[in-house]
C-alpha cells in the first residue's frame, strides 16, 4: 500500500467530520466568508474587487461540494458587489 493511500485512509474519518460541520453551519461559513470579503474588498478600496468576488465564490463552491449539497445559486460570485461565476461541472464518476 502507496504513502498516499496511507494517507487518505488515515484522513477518511476526519474528511467525514468536516463534510458534517460544513452541512451543519453552512449558512454561518457563507456569512463569515461575504463578511470577510466585505472587510478584504473595503480595505483595498474595491481595487481587487472581481478577485475577491471570483475567490469567494469559489471558496463557497468548495463549501457546498464538501457539505454534499447541491449548488442552489448560492456561492455563485458572492462577493461583496454581487456577480456570478460559471457554475463548477460536477465531478466525473
């Protein structure tokens, strides 16, 4: 057995957890990150404004995608001005 099967079945339990508490205070992990954008997009006075709407997004994605819930809009762009990213392809099997 390869390192990185090691490794994997030794963080399965702790990847489990995660995905639980992500379901759990989704909504609280969305807030905290639109608050955080809104202090990162006011402190560069807007300058980074589309890079910190396109990495929120993102970060939100990864949230739902570990949560296992379905993308309903939410995640998508995100940031403190609004706008939209491409939704993400979901995984091949």
């Amino acid at each position: 057995m390869g390192f990185l099967q090691n490794l994997k079945d030794k963080l399965a339990p702790a990847k489990d957890k995660v995905a639980g508490l992500a379901q759990q205070h989704g909504d609280k992990i969305d807030q905290g990150l639109d608050k955080a954008a809104k202090v990162v997009d006011d402190k560069t006075k807007g300058k980074y404004s589309d890079k910190i709407r396109t990495g929120t997004g993102k970060a939100k994605d990864a949230m739902d995608r570990l949560a296992g819930t379905p993308d309903e809009g939410k995640g998508t762009g995100g940031g403190p001005s609004g706008g939209t990213t491409p939704p993400t392809p979901p995984p091949a099997p």
